[in-house]
C-alpha cells in the first residue's frame, strides 16, 4: 500500500486554521449563502472529499443526509436521491447531473458519474428533491459538480499522486494548473485500477480532462472542458442468500445451460468523450447572457450472462439564459429566462454471448431522444431577510425509433404532452443565525431509452412518464462564529405512474408504470467544533458531525401483476441511516478523522419477504501534514475501511430472479499513504 502525491503552489495559500467560512452555494444562478438557500441542499468542498477514501465518490456522498450512492462492484455506480433504486438495475436514473454547469445526463436520461475521476471534483452541491422547474425532467434531484479551478491571479498548481491499497487498488493521478492575468489552464489525469474483493470483480479506469477559462474581455469569459474516460469493470453478479452466507467472495455460478459469470467474462467497458463550451458576457450592469453548446459520444459494451449488449451514443445540445438583475436599497431581485435542449441517438446491437464474444445476432435497433425544456426563474430578495424563488418549466420528450432485425420496422416516434413543472419557495431570515425556509415544486421524469428498450429488446411505447408534487419545510441554524450548523428538513413527495423494472424467467429486464409512492422523510445535519481552531493548545480543533435520514416510504396503489402492495415498504430503501464522524487536529498538522454509518435493514423485495441486514461501517484516517525533511514538507497518512469486518451488500439486486439479491462489499481493508509538498 503506498500513496504518494506532490503539489506545488505559485504563491502561499492562505491560513485558514483560525477561520471557518460561510457555506457558499449557487443551485439557481445566483451564488448565495447556504444559510439563505431555499431547497434542502447540501455542498460537499474538497477538505470533506479528501477525508475519504480517493478511489470513489461513494464515501463522500453517504454524509449527506437523504443520499444514498451504491457501488456493487467498484466503478459500479448507483445513485439515488430521496429513495428509489427501482428504475436502477445499474447506472443512475431520474437524477440530474451537471458537470461545471454541463449537462453530463444525456436526452436519454443515463448519467456515466462512474466515467469521472474523483480528482476531477473541486466541490459538489446536492439539491434534493425534484428540481424540473430550471432543470428539466427528474423526479429525484439534481447534482451540480464544480472542476477544481485556480482563483489567485498568477497562480499555479502542480500535483502528482500515486495511492496503492487492499485488494490490488492502485491509483495514479498528476494534476497541472496555471492562471495568468486573464487566462487559465487546468489538467487531470489519472489512472486507477482493482482487482477488488469478489472474484470477477477488477476495473480500470483511464481519465484524461482538460478545462480553461479565458476572460477576453473585462465582461465576457469563455469557458471550455473536455474530458476522455475509458472505463472497464468486471460484473460478478449476485448471490443469493445461500452462496452469500457461504463465501460473499464468489461470483454468480453457471446453473444448467446459464454459464457463469466469470465464464460470459460480464463487464462493463464503456469509454466516454465529453465536451462543451460556455459563453458569459455581462452586457450591463444589469443584465447578462449565458450560452453553453455540450457533446459527448459514449461506446458502451456489455457482455452478460445471457447477450452480449453493444450501444453507439451520441449527443448533442445546447444551454442558454439571460438574466436580468436589480438591487435597491430594501429590495433586490434578478430574473432568468432560459432554455435547455438535447438530442441523443443511440444504435443498440444484442448478440449471444459467447465467453466474451458477440455472435449470432439477437437484436439491432436504433432510437433517438430529444429533450427540450424553456424555463423561468425569479428571486427576490426583501430586507435581506425574506428571499422568495418562483420559477416554472415547461418540459417536452420524444423519441423515434427504427428497428432492423430480426424484424425490419421502419421508424416511428412517440412523443409526450407538454408538462409545466413549477416551484414557489420561500426563506426567511429570523435573525442572523436562523432561518426557516418552505418549498413545493412538481418533479417530472420521462423514461430513458434504457427503459424504453430494455434487455428483453421489445421496444415498450407504452411506458410512460412518472411526475409527483413535493412539499418540505426545514431550518437552519449557525453561530456567528460558524463553529455550530444544523440543518433540518422534512418532506412529502407523492410520486405517480412510478417507473418500476420487472425480470423475465430468463434474467431479462423490462419496464412498467405500476402505481406510486408515499414519501415522508426527515434530514438532519449537525456539526460542532467542540474545541474551536486554534494554534496555541494541543488539540487545535475537533470538530464532531452527525447526519441522519429518516425515510417513512411507502408504496401507494401499486400493484405486482394481481397483487396489490399498497402499503409496503419502498424497495431498495432503509428507514434509519446515521453517519457520525469526528475530526481531531493537532500541533505539527497532525489530524485523526473517525466515521461510522449504520444502516438500518433494506427490503429487498416489493412484497417486503426478504431484506439485507442492518450494519455498521467504521473506518479511520489519521496522517501528518507537516514532516519536513530538509525543505521539503511530506504528508503521512493512513487509514482503514470497514473496521468492523462486517458482511454486507452495498448495492442490492431488486426483485432480484433466482432470489439473486446480494453483491457482497469489501470486507476490512487499509490503505496508506506519503504526500510530498513543494
């Protein structure tokens, strides 16, 4: 195990072992105070990112109350918002994702989040909850993931990283950046790869990401990125409960004429282009002007137990919004008006499988999405005290699609009315240190291509879009010195017409809507510096936090074929979860970072006959910022993941067929590292 990175630095960065800053955010154009913030959001920075471990998003995401992100192998990413998974046999779905104000979810509603490199993040602000009034269709929330960028002018940054760990981790990742007066380059690249926990189970991944920002004029700045990610994972598949208690290390074995995993050799490879450009000019004082143009083109392969699954995508889209602002001396407030459209074209081939290799022909279809949405937003702000947000979507999705084998179908489109989703909410500051907020917004979520034509190849046009209305309440509370924050928010959300996945006899996959839900919930989110940052005392900061989801969810006039389950839990969905952590720091920037998660059991069926077990998560990092040898300052760090060895499934197979539920998470393992900072 061996982590080795070196950073260099045009000038000092500046102390802020005394300070602790107000929490910034920007979810609806304009930046604002979390304090202030209207919806349930949360903002992840790099100082809470690099506490966990670098290999993946999922540690990091899991502190955030209401979040729930899965990796059931590594590089397997699922995530969901505020409950359900049911959509999610893998991938992320009715989230949406924008990446440096980007659209990284594509007009067929997939989201490749595994294609990113961790280094690739700067900070992540989570709005949970639908958001289809400014951004388009999702019925869960949306996630907006910001670059590291440099902000000191005629700065640089120069970091080079190579980590090791359990299981054969190995990771490099080399990041360069340079700002002049008016122009900046930043580069990441990284390499990581595993030979993860179960059999069947390694991944590589190669990340190369380019991004620049030229201010051409005193107004105007142009912004690019660019990214290439070439990703591979193997797929062990599921266990049931017998195998799983047995040896979780196995992968899913052969069973009659089925072949096994390892046989199929099933697995992902999927290599991702991803670009886009971003105009800002501020025309007056008053009044500005925003345009993005995004591509991306995505090869995705996948060998499974029963096909061989091929896609070609391509997308193609753009982003725009004027904005008109006005402060005065009691009231201040900025309207936007915008639109957001893309196309994605997608040729599906489905071939038998063969050990690895696609054979005879099983299916070859070509289907094309476009999104289109016009959007409205204004803010007001009162006193500085009452912030009001009112904004409306109007959303329209359609696809054609054309079949060739092994019937020729020449194309047809389906195309869904127009949908108007609209969002009112309200802040209000009761003093400095308090505020309470209200919103109500409607969530809207078509399905994706990948549910339209899922692994049965039948094209499903009667599949159509799930919507809900969303109510929640919250407050939030800090101490002017910011050493104490609580959030608290509670919500309904009564979704309708639920996007639902249902398994033929023969593992194959396909799509209804079958009734709704009922979603009550709390989120909670405390943080104390018990001990404020200091440098005059032995421990010179400890710093204590608390996130816990209460997730009250129930189906709501669904039905399973004949059976109803009204009433039942939501699948996929635990009741309690609580993460608790505790930083130390000490003299010679010494720190210790402990965190503990338990998760309250999950069921794992609609019909609420099988559930995974609750468990709890430990892991620790302690390192040391400051050896110096000669000039030379080093980091030592090391740390340990579930310390408790307990046996789990991190990302569960649904209604699984076969009773193949479990995809068993690595059991205690350790990593440690040597940073060098010149």
């Amino acid at each position: 195990m061996l982590a080795l990175s070196s950073t260099v630095f045009g000038q000092s960065a500046p102390d802020t072992s005394k300070t602790l800053k107000e929490v910034i955010i920007k979810p609806y154009f304009s930046a604002q105070p979390l304090m202030r913030a209207t919806g349930a959001a949360a903002a992840l920075d790099l100082r809470a990112i690099e506490l966990q471990p670098n290999q993946s998003l999922v540690s990091a995401m899991n502190t955030v109350p209401g979040v729930r992100m899965e990796e059931r192998s590594p590089g397997s990413y699922r995530l969901s918002l505020r409950g359900s998974l049911l959509r999610s046999p893998f991938g992320i779905r009715n989230v949406k994702i924008y990446f440096d104000d980007l659209p990284l979810t594509d007009a067929g509603g997939n989201s490749y989040l595994n294609a990113l490199d961790l280094s690739a993040a700067g900070n992540i602000t989570i709005l949970k909850g639908p958001q289809s009034s400014i951004y388009g269709a999702n019925s869960g929330g949306v996630v907006l993931i910001s670059p590291q960028q440099l902000t000191a002018p005629d700065s640089s940054r120069l970091g080079f990283s190579l980590t090791g760990g359990s299981y054969g981790l190995f990771r490099e990742n080399l990041s360069l950046g340079k700002k002049w007066k008016n122009y900046q380059l930043n580069l990441t690249q990284s390499y990581q790869r595993s030979d993860g926990y179960r059999d069947h189970s390694g991944m590589k991944r190669k990340y190369i990401q380019l991004n620049q920002q030229w201010d051409y004029h005193p107004n105007a700045s142009l912004r690019a990125l660019v990214f290439y990610s070439d990703l591979h994972y193997d797929t062990p598949g599921g266990l049931t409960s017998a195998l799983y208690s047995q040896n979780p290390k196995l992968s899913r074995p052969g069973a009659g004429a089925i072949k096994s995993a390892i046989d199929q050799q099933a697995g992902i490879y999927s290599k991702t282009v991803f670009g886009g450009i971003t105009n800002s000019w501020q025309i007056s004082s008053g009044f500005k002007h925003v345009l993005s143009v995004f591509t991306s083109y995505t090869d995705f392969k996948n060998p499974f137990i029963t096909n061989y699954e091929h896609r070609k995508e391509f997308t193609l889209g753009l982003r725009s919004y004027v904005e008109y602002s006005k402060s005065g001396e009691n009231v201040n407030w900025n309207a936007n008006v915008g639109l957001e459209s893309a196309k994605t074209a997608t040729d599906y081939i489905n071939s038998d499988n063969s050990y690895g290799s696609a054979t005879n022909l099983q299916a070859s279809d070509k289907l094309n999405a476009a999104t289109n949405f016009g959007f409205a937003h204004l803010n007001v702000d009162i006193f500085r005290r009452l912030l009001a947000e009112l904004s409306v979507s109007a959303n329209g999705y359609k696809y054609n699609y054309e079949s060739f084998f092994p019937v020729s179908i020449a194309k047809k489109s389906n195309s869904f009315d127009v949908q108007f989703m609209p969002r009112a909410a309200l802040s209000y500051l009761i003093d400095k240190n308090l505020s309470a907020r209200i919103a109500v917004s409607k969530g809207y979520s078509p399905p994706t291509l990948s549910e339209i034509r899922a692994s049965d190849n039948v094209i499903n046009v009667n599949l159509q879009p799930e919507k809900g209305w969303n109510y929640e309440t919250g407050f939030r509370y800090h101490t002017t010195d910011q050493r104490i924050t609580a959030d608290v928010t509670g919500f309904y959300y009564h979704l309708e017409n639920a996007i639902v996945r249902r398994l033929n006899e023969n593992d194959t996959e396909y799509f209804i809507n079958a009734g709704g839900t009922k979603q009550w919930g709390l989120e909670t989110s405390v943080s104390a510096w018990i001990i404020k940052l200091n440098t005059s005392h032995f421990v010179q900061g400890l710093l204590l936090s608390n996130a816990y989801t209460l997730s009250r969810f129930k189906f709501d006039n669904y039905f399973d074929r004949s059976v109803n389950l009204s009433g039942k839990d939501l699948t996929g969905v635990p009741k309690n979860v609580v993460v608790s952590s505790l930083e130390v720091r000490l003299p010679k920037a010494l720190y210790a970072f402990v965190q503990h998660t338990y998760t309250s059991r999950i069921p794992l069926t609609d019909a609420n006959t099988v559930y995974a077990a609750k468990y709890n998560l430990l892991q620790a990092k302690v390192g040391c910022r400051l050896i110096k040898i000669g000039r030379i300052p080093f980091e030592l760090f090391a740390g340990a993941d579930n310390l408790l060895n307990e046996k789990y499934s991190l990302g569960n197979d649904l209604n699984a067929a076969g009773g193949r539920y479990f995809n068993a998470a690595a059991s205690r393992n350790f990593y440690g590292g040597l940073a060098m900072h010149l």
